[in-house]
C-alpha cells in the first residue's frame, strides 16, 4: 500500500447500487498492509467490508443504521480489534429514506432512521458534533492495540471547503493519511462553469492506533472567530490596516477608540505613540486632512 490508492474496479464486494459505497479493494489492502485478524464496521452500509472480511475467514461485526443498529444512541454492539468506518459525507448522500426503505426500519426495529441518520443532520456543526460524538465511542469500544481506519471526504458548497478531515476528533496515534482517488462519481460526468472551482476527486483514509487504554491523545479543530486587536502575532502595520479596511477612514481620535480596550493596547504603555508614529508610514497609510487617515490601497 502507498501513500495515494487508486481503485478503478470496486471488486465483487458490497453492492454498487447503494450510493458512496467504497471499494472492497481498501478494505483488502488495508487487512493486507496491517496484517488484522479482526475488522469490524458498524456503518457498513451494502456491506463492503463484511463481505471482505468473511471471504478471507477473519473475525468481526456489522451493524448499520439500515440494519437497525443506531450509534448515537446505542451502544457499540462488540468490542473490536480494529475498526473501519466510512460515516455519510453530511449530507452529500442522503441514506435513510433514499438508499434504503425508512419504512421497513420502523416496521422490523420499532424506530425512525431518519431522526438519527447522520447524512440527515441540519448544517455542518451539527453534523460535526454527531460524527465525532460516533468517532470517540467506537475509538472507546476498541481493542488496546487496535486501528481505526476512517474513511472521510471534503465538500465545496457556495465556494467554502467544508473539510471531514480538518473537522474531525482525532483520537490515538495518528499514523497515517492515505489519499484515495475517487472513481465514478456525480461529479466526474459534470462540466464547471465556475473556473475557480476545482473538482474534488479524492477521499483520506485516517489510520488511528490506540496504544493506551485509559488516558489516549486527542486531536481537536477548534473553528473560532479571532479579532486581530487581540492576537499577539500581527504587526501595527497589519492591525491598523485591518481597522481601517474595516472603517474606511478615522481620525486619530476614532483610531484610539479603537484601539484602547485590546489585548494590542494592554500591552504596550505608549500604543498611542504607535499609531501615531505607525501611520505616518506613506507606503500603508495615507493622510486625508489633518489628524484623518485611510490605507493606501
Ligand atoms: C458512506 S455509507 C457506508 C458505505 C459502506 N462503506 C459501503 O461500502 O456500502 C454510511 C452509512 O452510515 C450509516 N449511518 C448513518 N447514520 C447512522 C447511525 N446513526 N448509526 C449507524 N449507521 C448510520 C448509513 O445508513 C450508511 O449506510
């Protein structure tokens, strides 16, 4: 296995028909490459990687929403030595309700999919939480010792790159990031008007260990809105190009205004005199009329 897989022929695993499907192909090379034993997937949707793992004898449990199996409110059916997991790409594709029957769910389980189906959640946020909510329960039910292998996606909606792999909580020891092309997609038989947008053609395998039992590393993304006046790296220069651009032109007066309450004020006792002295720069800033400035450009 390298780094970058490609798998232009699925295999004989799964079943085609059930959209986002991955090739049985990776979970082959990934039992390959990691010598597993075991491997157990509770999103196995048509059933990839259990075909995969019955075929060459190995140990491991199935279970999908399809299947009546709800891993926001139930718990990990089985303890498992290695894990792969491929949740929804939000709402890219949509599970319940279209790849399969709500219906034959509610009347075999006594529950409605699609309350709980992943690829069904409201925005990005909320499906963040759900997805890393499903990632540090399974990272939990797994052996000490043991992989998990998740397979995520970005989307682009409106010209913002909606990342799986930035967003998503990183349990154990990072390992290893594989690039997969991706085949037959949507996407593939489309042509952009937009030439500022740039096809995703690719998914990552995250390969996850979990040497420790108890107390594990965790990786988190934290999104936050940061205000420049508060940050200790930006310049003068930057900071009070970035109040400008926001005001459009100030008076000495409304630039201290400005200014006075931030973290860039607190801690220097003359930030009055940098602003003064920093404006003065005619390459940035420039004078309208006495005491009032602007950028240059
Ligand atoms: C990308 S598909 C998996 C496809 C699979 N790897 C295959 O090759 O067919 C994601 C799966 O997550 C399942 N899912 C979504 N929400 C779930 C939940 N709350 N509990 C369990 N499974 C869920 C969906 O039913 C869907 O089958």
């Amino acid at each position: 296995m390298l780094s970058i897989v490609s798998y232009p022929d699925r295999g004989e695993y799964g079943k085609n028909s059930y959209r986002g499907n991955c090739s049985g192909r990776l979970i082959e090379d990934i039992i390959e490459q990691y010598r597993l034993k075991g491997l157990s997937d509770f999103m196995v949707g048509s059933g990839t990687t259990e075909d995969v793992v019955k075929k060459l004898g190995l140990r491991g449990t199935f279970a999908d929403l399809n299947r009546g199996y709800d891993m926001l409110n139930m718990d990990v059916p089985e303890r498992a030595e290695n894990i792969f997991w491929h949740p929804p790409y939000h709402d890219m594709i949509v599970y319940s309700g279209e790849q399969y029957s709500d219906k034959a769910v509610i009347d075999r389980y006594g529950f409605d999919p699609k309350a709980v189906d992943l690829s069904r959640c409201a925005n990005w946020d909320e499906f963040v939480a759900k997805m890393n909510h499903c990632m540090m329960k399974q990272f939990s039910a797994l052996e000490k010792g043991g992989r998990m292998f998740t397979l995520v996606g970005d989307m682009k909606r409106k010209g913002v790159l909606y990342s799986m792999l930035c967003d998503i909580i990183k349990p154990g020891t990072l390992e290893q990031i594989i690039i997969k092309t991706q085949h037959n997609c949507v996407s593939d038989r489309k042509t952009y008007s937009n030439r500022n947008f740039v096809p995703i053609v690719h998914e990552y395998l995250l390969v996850t260990k979990k040497d420790d039992a108890l107390i594990i590393p965790v990786s988190v993304s934290i999104r936050q809105k940061a205000d420049i006046r508060n940050l200790q790296s930006p310049s003068w220069r930057d900071t009070l190009i970035a109040v400008l651009k926001e005001n459009g032109e100030m008076s000495l007066a409304e630039l201290y205004d400005a200014i006075k309450d931030s973290r860039k004020a607190s801690v220097n006792p003359n930030w009055q005199a940098k602003i003064r002295q920093t404006v003065q720069d005619g390459r940035y800033f420039k004078r309208t009329s006495r005491g009032v400035y602007q950028t240059a450009s």
